[in-house]
C-alpha cells in the first residue's frame, strides 16, 4: 500500500520526496500514522468487499465493516453471516490492500468471526471496541482480539473508542482516562491507536455540532479532546496515536457562517473546486483536520469516501516542515548537544531539544504521506486528487 499511487507519473512534480510503501506487517507506529481517514461501512452491505477495493483504489487506505451503531438491533445476526462472506470473499481477490477493521458490539463476536473466517482472518489488521471501559467488558475485549492474535500469529491490532460518559463528565474523566491508559499499558502490543466517538460524547448533552462548525468550538467537547490527547498522546513512551472524531456531513445546507475556505491558494487550480468544497460542507472538515492536527490528533473517522481527499492531502509534509524537521533531527544526531537552529527558511527558530520529538514525529508522518515539492501546498494535493476522482469515474 502508498499513499497517493492512484495519481499518474505526472503526479511526481508534487512531491519532493513521495510516500513510502507499507502493508500489514510494519510496525505498528507506521500503521498507526497510516490510517489516514479511516471510512466506516455498515456490515449489512451486500457488495462490502467491491466497496472496499474501490474505495481503495480511490485512496482509502483503512476501512471498517461495523456492526455496532451503523445496524439495527435486529440485524446484527444477519450482519455477521454477510461481514464474514464478504470478507472471505474479499480475501480471494488479492487486492492489495486497505486495512480492514470490524467494529464489533460485544468479544464474543470477535471469536465467531475469527472461526467463521478461519484462514481468510489475514483479510483483518484488527477490530474497534466502541463504548470502551476500563473494566471486565474493556479487557474482555482485548483479550479476545491478544486470543485470536496469538493463536493464529496475525499482527491483529484493538482500537479502543472512547465515548462512554465516564469519560464525558468531569467529575470521573481523569480517574477513567488513567485507568484506560492503565489497562492498555498491560496490552500495549495488540493496541494499535486510540479512537474518540465525538457523537456519542456530544450525545450525552444531546448536542450536535453543524456542518459550519468543528468538534473543537463544542466547548464541552473539546474539553473532552484535550483531556484524551493529554493523558493518551503523550510522547513519553507511554502514549498512542489518537485518531481523529468522525466528520457526519457529506452535504451542505443554510449557512449562516461564511466559508472557512480563504480564495488565493484556489486562484491557480479548478475555479469550481473551493465552490464545490463549499456547496458539499468539506470547508467545515478541511478546518476541523487542522485543529485536529494542531492538537495532536491524526487521522480521521469519515461515512464517505469523498472526505478522504481533504485528509490525506493536509496530512502530506510540507517542504518547510520537512526541513526543519530533519535539519533537528540531523543535528541531535550528530552531537546531542541541543542548541538553536535558525530554519531553513529564515522565518524561525529551531530548538533542538524541545522541538525534536515534533521533528521525529513529522519524519514519520513524511515517510507515510510524502512531502509536497518546494512551493506546493494542501491545495496543490487536494486538486489532484479530485481531478484523479473523476477521471476514474469517467
């Protein structure tokens, strides 16, 4: 799997250095980083496994079959038989790829699938374990995923969402946050990222953030974010990648806001493409990708393959980001001293020591998603891959 390998060869010009190649068995930070927008399906799909290999063919490099709150109550049975019909069929099409989770409702349906697929569970990298606790439920289900791992000897991985009201209210959010970092700790080999259900949290207080609006201006909410990525995200060999909340709109309505889109990076590309970003309430997404990646968060949760443009293109590098990030990581290579480099481009100071875990972690989100050519920006990407939409459509 590489990300943008559906662009053509002319495509090349983008790139400084263009993304690297990964698959199932790398290690599990690069996976980690290499979610990207990971789309969600609900598993009573009757073509999930062509919907999967076109929507990979179309850049989605992490998919979910689920069968939590995408099915009735009713069709969980019936989901299960087609989940694992369509994924063994998927198996024997040899498509390369992308990353399959199953989001499950209970354990128990982690080991029915594991024995109703038998030796096409190689088709999974893992499963998503929604309403996470860090009590008999939370272990039983990574239990269940360390099991089914260590019996087949697949690199299967757990996705804890975090979206119960433990971890809404105030008065118990940092004693759970703690014990769910506790409890991942002890399993740390089988959890691959941490995942927020931003809907059920707002849920709680019966809210629900507008298409012009991000998670991160829902006050409550973004206390919610900040106090996962502070106790989850930390960079001191305890933490996990956490992935971005789940973008709900794939269409606009009435605004009352304008556009969160600025005009001059559109002015040399498709005069209807921030129109069109715009009509379909992508600049809503576009904006909460950036707080998102602002505060430590990446990746993202999204219902339509459309929005995984609009992340993976500001998930690629940029020239000046790369610069500096290596011109750091060079330098505490060569004596680990520390000190004060002035950028690449002469607009602000490096500090090795302080900024070198942000360098180490950009290198990494570089080797994944590329690094844009010197010049070249979000928009640059975005337009591509968009125009590389239709012509495959057509």
């Amino acid at each position: 799997m590489r990300y943008f390998s559906y662009l053509p060869g002319s495509a090349d010009a983008l790139f400084h250095r263009r993304p690297v190649a990964f698959t199932q068995d790398s290690p599990p930070e690069t996976l980690a980083m290499a979610l990207g927008a990971t789309l969600y399906s609900p598993a009573v799909r009757p073509r999930l496994a062509e919907d999967i290999v076109r929507c990979h063919a179309e850049g989605v490099m992490s998919m979910v079959g689920c069968l939590e709150d995408s099915i009735r109550d009713r069709e969980v049975d019936e989901a299960e038989l087609n989940l694992a019909s369509q994924l063994r069929r998927l198996a024997r099409m040899e498509a390369g790829g992308p990353l399959v989770f199953v989001r499950v409702r209970n354990p128990d349906q982690i080991y029915r699938l594991a024995d109703r697929l038998g030796d096409d569970l190689r088709i999974l990298s893992g499963f998503v374990l929604p309403k996470f606790r860090p009590d008999e439920s939370g272990q039983a289900g990574l239990k269940a995923v360390r099991e089914i791992a260590d019996g087949s000897g697949l690199p299967l991985y757990a996705m804890p969402v975090l979206e119960t009201p433990e971890i809404a209210y105030a008065e118990t959010r940092m004693p759970t946050l703690l014990a769910v970092r506790d409890m991942l700790e002890s399993n740390r080999d089988r959890v691959l990222a941490v995942r927020v259900g931003a809907t059920d949290l707002s849920s709680i207080y019966a809210l629900r953030r507008t298409a012009e609006l991000t998670a991160w201006d829902v006050n409550v909410v973004a206390g919610i974010l900040t106090d996962i990525v502070n106790v989850l995200a930390r960079r001191d060999g305890r933490g996990y990648e956490v992935t971005g909340p789940v973008w709900e709109y794939f269409s606009g309505g009435e605004r009352v806001l304008k556009p969160q889109l600025r005009v001059t990076p559109f002015e040399d590309h498709d005069p209807m493409l921030r129109s069109k970003l715009v009509r379909q309430a992508l600049d809503g997404l576009i904006r909460e990708i950036v707080l998102d990646k602002a505060n430590g968060i990446v990746g993202k949760t999204v219902i339509h393959p459309s929005h995984a443009a609009a992340v993976h293109a500001l998930s690629v590098v940029s020239h000046e980001e790369y610069c500096d990030a290596r011109a750091i990581c060079d330098d505490y290579a060569g004596d680990g001293g520390g000190g004060v480099l002035r950028s690449v481009y002469m607009n602000k100071m490096n500090e090795v020591k302080p900024h070198l875990s942000w360098a180490e972690r950009t290198l990494v989100r570089a080797d994944i998603f590329g690094v844009a050519a010197e010049g070249l920006g979000f928009v640059d990407f975005l337009d591509a891959s968009v125009s590389s939409s239709r012509e495959h459509v057509a």
